[in-house]
C-alpha cells in the first residue's frame, strides 16, 4: 500500500497510473477504523482497478470543539488493517492539505439540497452538512475517482453528498453501503470506543429498539411509533435526541407508513457523553 500525506505527491502518483478505462474507488473516512469501513474498502477493492482510502479528521464538520478533540485517533492500527485488507493507497494529509489556503477553507458546493440538510443531524449539528459537503468536494476533487463508497450508517450524509454529486454534474457514482454491527445489534462507530464496556452492552437498545419500531409500524402510526421508541430510549445513561421516521428519499416525516415507497427510522442518542447514530429502513421498495 502506498501512503501520502500531501495532496501533490499523491496526484502525482495517481497520474502515473494512466487510469484510462480504469475505475478508481474511493472510501473517505476520519479513521479508527472497524470492520463498517473495512467493509467499504473491500466492495471498493472488488469492483475498481485501485482504491484509495483516505483518513482526515475534519474540522469544519465538528459543531463542538471538545467532539473534535475527544474523536479516537488511532492511525498506526488504522494503516496496518488497510493495508491487510489489500488497500492500494491511503491518503493521510493534514489540516493544511485540505484547506491549503482560506479560499479553499471557506469553498463550500452551492448545491440545491432542498432541505434534506436541514433536518435530524442538520438540526442538531449545525453547518455539519456544510463541513461534509466540503471536505467530499475537496477530495473529490483531488482524488477524481469513478466510484465513491459511503455507509448507510450515516444515511442522512449519504443523501447529501449524493444530492451534491448529482447537482454538480460530478462524474461519479455513489455507492451505499450496508451497516456493519456489533454482535449485540450497536452500528459499528468509531465513537464506540469512547463507551464504557457496561455502556457499550446496553447501546444495542438502539437497534433493537429500531427493530421492535418495524413491528409496530404494523399496529401504529407513525408518530405514535416515534413515541414509543423515544419512551424506550429513555433509560438511565440515555438521552434519545430523536427518533424520526421519514420518507427515505425527501426526509419528510410521515402521517402514514403508505405514504412513501420507502420508510427509513433514524435516530440519535446520547449513551453517556457519547452521541450515536443509527437506522433501519422500515419499508423498502425493491
Ligand atoms: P467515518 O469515519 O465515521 O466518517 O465513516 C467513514 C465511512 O464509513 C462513512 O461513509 C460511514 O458511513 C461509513 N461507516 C461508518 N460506520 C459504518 C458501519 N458500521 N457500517 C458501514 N459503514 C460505516
């Protein structure tokens, strides 16, 4: 595996590939890196000529400095894993190869995004979506790859960069990705690391609880649904931020379950001082 931490010497690398017929894959990541990102690397690795991964913390997407300190950094371990799982380049750079000057620091994409960045995390992680958007831009940019791998696990973040690509006319395809869980039902997350192992048995709540959701969908509305999960979700060490259930492709909430070919329930929660995202299609449109 090659590795680069400056933005130059790996376009210089890439272009020595003569990728012409050749598709480049690409996983963005902020590292600490779990099976979930594994996951992405390996579909990347299947079905591209090269893949390359890269890891950088991003600042502009923390709404909260002490969440930006406290995110796990693991980078030693994170090289070794990608490199067994047969990653052909990494891309490590610093603040300053990102956002080299503040012209670039503050280009975020003008993209009609209809307001699906202004809900669930949106509304409670304030310009995250602007923070995503232009360090996925800015990579994109850098990198030129055909194929960009995104975790379902952030599925309000993958309509965003999708809604982004889309309405730039950029030429890539975004692939989502499934979400890779620990054997108690809790998404695979970097933050995971930062639980308590006692906190971290009893955060598979979250899923089953997403699970328990698509049975009463059967008996309930949705709002109704909404309510009792939240109610569920009230246990000591927890505080539920939402629990919304929404038409997959707009991220409206719903009055009906039929309202929409596809349902998804997303939600946030607080176990601890750690925050945790997580989701389940409760209806989907094959
Ligand atoms: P992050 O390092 O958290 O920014 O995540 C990098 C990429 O990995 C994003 O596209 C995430 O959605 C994806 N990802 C994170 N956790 C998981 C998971 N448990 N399963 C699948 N993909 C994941």
């Amino acid at each position: 595996m090659y590795l680069f931490k400056r933005a130059n010497d790996l376009r210089a690398y890439l272009n020595t590939l003569g990728l012409k017929n050749q598709s480049l894959g690409f996983v963005p990541t902020m590292g600490a890196l779990h099976e979930g990102h594994l996951s992405l690397v390996r579909q990347s690795i299947q079905s591209n000529a090269y893949t390359v991964c890269s890891i950088f913390v991003n600042p502009t997407q923390f709404n909260e400095r002490s969440d930006l300190e406290k995110y796990p950094r693991t980078p030693a371990k994170d090289i070794e894993l990608l490199s067994k799982v047969g990653c052909d380049i990494l891309f490590m750079p610093g603040v300053d190869e990102v956002y080299p000057s503040a012209q670039t620091a503050m280009a975020v994409p003008k993209v009609a995004l209809n307001g699906l960045e202004q809900r669930m995390e949106g509304a409670f992680r304030p310009g995250h979506f602007k923070g995503v958007m232009q360090v996925v831009k800015r990579l994109i940019d850098l990198i030129n790859p055909q194929k960009l791998y995104l975790g379902q696990k952030d599925f309000q973040q993958f309509l965003v960069v999708r809604r982004m690509v889309e309405d730039l006319g950029l030429p890539l395809e975004v692939i989502p990705c499934p979400i890779f869980r620990e054997a108690n039902g809790l998404a695979m997350s970097s933050r995971n690391e930062r639980l308590p192992l006692e906190l971290r048995a009893k955060a598979g709540l979250i899923y089953k609880t997403l699970c328990d959701a698509q049975q009463w969908m059967n008996r309930y509305s949705p709002e109704k649904v909404s309510e009792m999960a939240l109610q569920q979700l009230q246990v000591e060490d927890f505080k539920p931020e939402y629990f919304e259930i929404v038409d997959s492709q707009t991220l409206l909430p719903l009055q009906h379950f039929d309202e929409a070919a596809q349902v998804i329930a997303c939600t946030a929660v607080w176990v601890g001082d750690v925050r945790l995202i997580d989701n389940l299609y409760l209806k989907q449109a094959f």
